[in-house]
C-alpha cells in the first residue's frame, strides 16, 4: 500500500456504519485523494461524492456551500 491508500483505508476503517447513518438523510462528499491510474482497490465507499484532492481555495469553496461538515 502507498501512504495514501493507507490513509483512506484509516480514515475508512471501521465507520461504515457511521457513513451508512448519516446516508439515509444527507449526501455525503469528500475530498479524499485517490489515484484513478491505480488498479489498487479504492476504500471509499460507493455512495460518497469524491472531489478529490483540493486546492485549499477550492476546499474552502465546498466548504461554504455545505449544510454539515464532519471531520475527522
């Protein structure tokens, strides 16, 4: 694993059903950098908008239009 496939698997690990909670009322988005080239099996859950690897005014951008943010 890379580092970052290590850290979404972290990041994912174990909250399944936290995410599938929350589901059931809201969309759920992230910005979880994943590398599409790779055949490595994603960790992010098929039900999550990924927008991938922000730059920080874009993030920020994202932020603003959210109605709730959860971090980790």
């Amino acid at each position: 694993m890379f580092c970052d496939d290590i850290m979404n698997f972290l990041f994912l690990k174990g909250k399944e059903k936290y995410l599938n909670t929350i589901k059931k009322r809201l969309q759920i988005h992230g910005t979880v950098y994943v590398d599409e080239k790779s055949k490595k099996k994603s960790y992010m859950p098929s039900f999550v908008t990924n927008h991938g690897l922000q730059k920080p005014e874009d993030f920020h951008v994202l932020l603003r239009k959210s109605k709730v943010s959860v971090f980790k």
